[in-house]
C-alpha cells in the first residue's frame, strides 16, 4: 500500500493525467478538484487513460467503477485506485 500511496504522489498522479487532457497545456493549473471533463477528457480518452493507471498501479478497475463520477476529477480517480490495492 506504501508503494501505491508513493506512486499515487499528487505532483506525478496529475502529470500522467495530464496527458490526456486536450484543454490543458503546460502552465495551466491541474488540481486534484479539477474537473476532468471540464478540461477535455473525453470517452476515447478516459479509456487509455484507464488501461494505463491499470497497468501503472497493477490493478484492475471492476465494471461497478466504469462510472462518470470516477473520472470526474483527480482525487476520485486515486480514491478508486487506492481501494482496489
């Protein structure tokens, strides 16, 4: 769980999600309250996004987590994470 928790470090959690934020450039600011929609993730990339925290943090998310609310900002994604380790 240590492990997860260091690799779940807010500044690395949102520079992975970063990357699949179209409305988001360098200099803007990425919050663990921000809202992930708002800032362009959208279905083709909430599912890349998905398959790479998977394989990042060896875990499997079951379909009752397949939601919008756990895409929905930064602290839900690593709330869904953090309860499957």
């Amino acid at each position: 769980m240590q492990d997860v928790n260091k690799q779940l470090d807010a500044t690395a959690f949102l520079g992975v999600l970063r990357n699949y934020l179209r409305q988001v450039g360098d200099g803007d600011t990425l919050t663990m309250e921000s809202n992930l929609y708002d800032l362009g993730l959208d279905s083709m990339a909430a599912v890349n996004l998905l398959l790479e925290l998977e394989e990042t943090y060896q875990v499997i998310f079951p379909e009752a987590l397949l939601t919008e609310s756990t895409f929905e900002t930064p602290l839900a994604l690593k709330s869904a994470i953090v309860s499957l380790v």
